[in-house]
C-alpha cells in the first residue's frame, strides 16, 4: 500500500503510535496532514520587508484518515489543541512544509497527541517575525501577535465548530497559550501550560504576571518538571501559578520527574525543562485528564 510523499513521515509515526480505538463514521475530506496558511489583516512589524502578513501552522487531522490513502482507519475527535512552541516561537515553515525538526517538546509530541484523537495545529509565528532576529522575543504580548492569535483560532474554528480548542504552550509558548484563553474571541475552551514563563524577579521579563490568569474561566492544566533548573520557569513558581486561576472551572498543577540526562542548556527542550525522556509518560497525563479520565 502507497502513500504520499508528503505524509509519509507522519504516518509512520501515527501508525506506531494509533490504539486504533474508537472510530469515526467516515473520513472527511483532506490529508491527515496539510500545511495552512492564514492572511491576517495587519502591517508588517517594523523592519520586516514587505507584502501580505500570514500565519502558517502544520495541521495533523487523525479524523481525515482514510485506509487505503494512509494505511490507518479514521479516529474520533476528541479536541483541537493549538501547540505553540517556547524560545522566540519561529519554526520558518516554507510553502507546503508540513514537518518541522524543532525539538521543542509540543512541537517534537505533535504525532503523540495525534495518535491520541486531537487535532493538531503545530503553529509558527507570522511571517514578518520570522523575518527579524528576535523573532516573538518580548512580542507575544504585543497586538500584533494578538492579532496572529485570533486569525489561527478564527480558522481553526471554521474548520471544527463541534470541536473545543485548548490552547497549549511550553516555556514562552505558555504567552501565547495563555492569550488564547484572555485576548481572543471566543476564547479557546482550555488551556495546557508546560513549563510555564513565570518570569525571574532577577532579571524581569515578558512572564504570565503581565497576563489575566484570574479572569480565565476554561480548565487549566499547569505542568512542571521537578528537576527544571531554568530561572525564567522555576516549578514552585509554577505551582503558585495554580493560586491565580481563580475563575477557572477547573485547575489543576502536575509535576514529574526523571527522565534522560540532558543534552541541551537548562532553559532548552533537551533538558527537564522540555520533559526531556518522559514525553509519552506526559502526554498520556495531558490527554486523559483533557478527556477527564484523571482529576
């Protein structure tokens, strides 16, 4: 059985990874994965170039599966998660791409959240950051990106209305993340925080103190490794995060621990700052308690 170039790679990984448990009725139409690109409707940032504004994330869709195309049978949908990746948030998707090699922790588990029945949008930042040398550094909170933030949510809602949206976010991808939940209409219907940016009193910083957690009324799962030694996402400061969600109709905090010896800097994903060696032990912990299998 033959399948596409272009979605060679993430069958391979889906079929290793699929349960193959509850089934869809039929597969709609279109790849498992696909490249989208949204136009949004604002200038460039200073010094970016020229031309139109757009976003582009990596959608994965296990409910597009068809058996003899992809190898695999349909899985029911249970959400969309929106993963937004830490550091200065640029993945500089070209045209089509459909698979990046960045190693942070959202980005890399893309296929194991897949494998689990959500939809995955794998999302880049616009085109005009990608353009700059600090990318969303210090812009996340920017109207700018806000502006990114509505489009990708707006499309994505036009492409599953019976679906909720979580927002979900490692490192300084927890801005992003948690702005989906405050600045964006509607706002998505949950959130995921991993190794979130509470900020270094040291040395201060674009953090979730400058974010309004305490209006949030979606569930909210704050994730932490024990072991993560970057100042910037210290876990007891991410087990204080709980404390604001004071709307929130659900939250809850989760650490881990071990895991593989580093291979990056503290503050990067090969560490326990990035669940470094225990990425499925994570995400089974996300996905079932989004599906309320766990409290």
């Amino acid at each position: 059985m033959k399948i596409s170039a272009t979605t060679a790679a993430a069958v391979a990984l889906l079929l290793a990874a699929f349960s193959f448990g509850a089934q869809a009725q039929a597969p709609l139409p279109g790849p498992v994965l696909q490249q989208v690109e949204v136009p949004v409707n604002r200038a460039r940032i200073p010094g970016s170039g020229t031309g139109p504004v757009f976003v582009r994330y990596i959608l994965i869709d296990p409910g597009n599966a068809d058996p003899t195309r992809d190898g695999f049978m349909p899985i029911e949908r249970t959400a969309v998660l929106v993963l937004y990746i830490g550091g200065d948030g640029t993945l500089n998707l070209g045209a089509g791409q459909v698979n990046t090699g960045s190693p942070n922790t959202v980005a890399r588990n893309r296929y194991h959240f897949a494998a689990e029945g959500y939809v995955v949008a794998v999302v880049d930042a616009a085109n005009d950051f990608n353009n700059t040398a600090i990318g969303l550094r210090e812009r996340r909170l920017g109207a700018a990106h806000l502006a990114d933030l509505q489009a990708v949510m707006t499309d994505l809602r036009g492409r599953y209305p019976g679906l909720t949206i979580w927002g979900v976010g490692h490192s300084r991808g927890t801005l992003s993340a948690a702005l989906t939940a405050v600045s964006v209409e509607p706002p998505a219907e949950g959130l995921v925080l991993m190794s979130s940016l509470t900020g270094d009193p040291a040395n201060p910083t674009e953090d979730l103190s400058q974010v309004d957690l305490e209006s949030i009324r979606a569930p909210a799962l704050i994730v932490s490794h024990q072991g993560d030694l970057c100042a910037f996402t210290n876990p007891e400061d991410s087990k204080a995060l709980r404390k604001r969600f004071v709307a929130s109709e659900r939250a809850k905090f989760r650490d881990f621990n071990g895991g593989s010896a580093p291979l990056s800097d503290p503050c990067d994903p090969l560490a326990p700052h990035g669940f470094f060696g225990i990425d499925q032990k994570v995400v089974d912990a996300i996905t079932k308690w989004i599906r309320r299998r766990e409290d």
